[in-house]
C-alpha cells in the first residue's frame, strides 16, 4: 500500500460484522449494529447516534442501491470511523423502495466531512459490482466478510474530486428536442440549468431557465421605459406558440464552465464563490458528460448529509 493511503477495510473488524440477521424491521437492525460499536467505544451515545441517524434519513435516503443501506452520522468525539455490518440475507426494511440485504453504519467524526464523504465514496466503489449486495450477505461468517473486503482493496481517496460530489446520469436536453420538450423538462425536473447534448453523447451547450426567460422578453424590451404594453406578458405567448418548432440547438449557450471529474472539490468551492454559478457540469477525461454538482447538493454533502 502507499504511503499514506488507507483502505476502507481498515476500519473493519470482524467482531462488529453480524451475519445472518433475520430481523425485518431495519431500525431493530440499527439499534444492534449501534450496540456493537458501543463495545468497542463506550463513550458512545446510542441514542444520540440513533437519532443524528434517522435525522439525515428523512432528508437524504440511506438506501444509495438495490439492497444497500448505509446509514450515517457524524458524531463529536470520533478520531476515525466507526464501522459496523449487518448482513441479512432475507431484508430488512429500512424504508427504500426495496429491502436491505446490508447495512453498513457509519459514523465519522464531525469536524472532518472530508473523512466522510471519502469513505462514502470508497464504498461507492466496493459496491460498483452489481452482484456485491447478494454475495456479502449470502456469507455466513465475519471473517468471510472481512476477506470480501480486503480482498477488494479499494483505497479511500486522499482528498475529495468532482467525481466523489456529483449527481451522475443528470437530466439533460438533446440539441434536436424541442423549446416545449425543454419547458416540461424544467418543469419535471425542477432544475434551472440543463445539459445540452448531441445524438452522439457529445456535450453541446447549456440551457437555462434565464435563457428562456431572455429568448422571450429580448433586451430592447427590457430597456422601454413604459412596459404597459407588455403587461399582458406578450412576449411570452408569442414564445409559447412556437415552442413546439424551435429547437434547442437553436437558443442555448454554447459557452458555460465545466469541471473534470478529477479536480479536487476545493476548486469546485472556489469556482461557485468566484463565478457565482449554481451549477457545474463534470466532465470525464474524452470530455464527455459524467455528471453535474449543484451548490445545493455540494453544500449539503459537505456540511451535513
């Protein structure tokens, strides 16, 4: 291993892995995975950690795949993680769309978010293997789960890129679609900026709420000095009885920031601060659209989710 680098399987030990777990309820599950860490830190507060725990479920799911709950907080007096796991081959209800057949708790210490979204980010990884879900909790030993992870090595990342804070697969327009597809995309996705791309995946433009607004009320408009005429808001109907012809490609900006996938987050900080943007696109290395980080998601990632 290199210098420096630390692996997510570090943090785990097999006497704070259950296997077998036939409970159903998913809190039940909570409480005795909390119980388990207690042994090994007896400072810490389950009750609290249950309920910093169930505080960020009703604001962000901790269902992040089919089968996979990690439940998380960031708790005072921590020096490093605290990692506990519970396999349970029949599910557990821990309020996603499906049961959870594991559950990873994690809780990290609160003055370091970078720590925690790293890990978050490491097991990203370790669950990037569609069949990880059912072929962990189909062990019937902690130490068998301990080698599945070991066994794996994924590193923890020294510092945080766009990669790890990005909502992959956003919502995006094609060149060709329409002004009305691209008006009840807004609508929809409750997003003010959108992607543009081309039949070939290609990342063409950007389109935004303020670009439509600016399409349909031009600045000679903005600048009369008497707008009584357009009280009844023509221009915007006249935009709207077209919607349907114009094109995209037609209105959208083809010069807007974009960020590659491995910069580190602080740049991403310094780019929503000096250029004053909600959103940046990411892009992979061949320059195409990996995905996009509001200031709103970016923000919560690292101060509380």
């Amino acid at each position: 291993m290199e210098k420096g680098k630390r692996n997510f399987y570090e943090f785990i030990q097999p006497n704070n892995i259950l296997c077998g777990v036939c409970e159903r309820d998913g809190q039940v599950v909570l409480g005795k995975l909390l119980t388990v860490l207690k042994r090994h830190f007896p400072e810490l507060d389950e009750e609290f950690a249950a309920k910093e725990i169930n505080s960020r479920e009703a604001l962000f799911p901790t269902m992040i795949a089919p089968g996979l709950a990690i439940p998380h907080a960031r708790i005072h007096g921590l020096e490093q993680p605290l990692i506990a796991i519970a396999c349970c081959p029949q599910g557990t209800d821990f309020g996603g769309a499906m049961p959870a057949k594991v559950m990873i708790l994690l809780l990290t210490p609160i003055n370091d978010p970078n720590l925690h979204i790293q890990v978050l980010a490491a097991l990203a990884q370790e669950f990037a293997d569609g069949d990880a879900v059912e072929k962990i909790c189909a062990l019937s030993t902690p130490v068998e789960v301990e080698r599945f992870f070991t066994g794996n090595k994924v590193q923890i990342p020294d510092y945080l890129k766009a990669v790890d804070l990005m909502q992959k697969a956003p919502e995006v327009l094609q060149e060709a679609d329409t002004l009305l597809t691209a008006i009840e995309k807004f609508a929809k996705s409750r997003t003010d900026e959108l992607p543009v791309i081309d039949d070939t995946n290609e990342l063409r433009g950007m389109l935004s709420l303020a670009d439509l607004l600016k399409y349909s009320l031009p600045e000679h408009l903005i600048w009369l000095q008497d707008l009584s005429p357009i009280y009844q808001l023509q221009p915007f109907s006249d935009m709207l009885k077209t919607a349907d012809e114009t094109k995209v490609a037609d209105i959208m900006r083809e010069e807007f920031l974009k960020v590659d996938e491995d910069a580190p987050a602080v740049v991403l900080a310094k780019m929503f601060l000096m250029d004053q943007v909600s959103q940046l696109v990411i892009v992979d290395k061949a320059g195409k659209l990996a995905g996009i980080v509001t200031l709103q998601n970016f923000s919560a990632k690292l101060f509380w989710e």
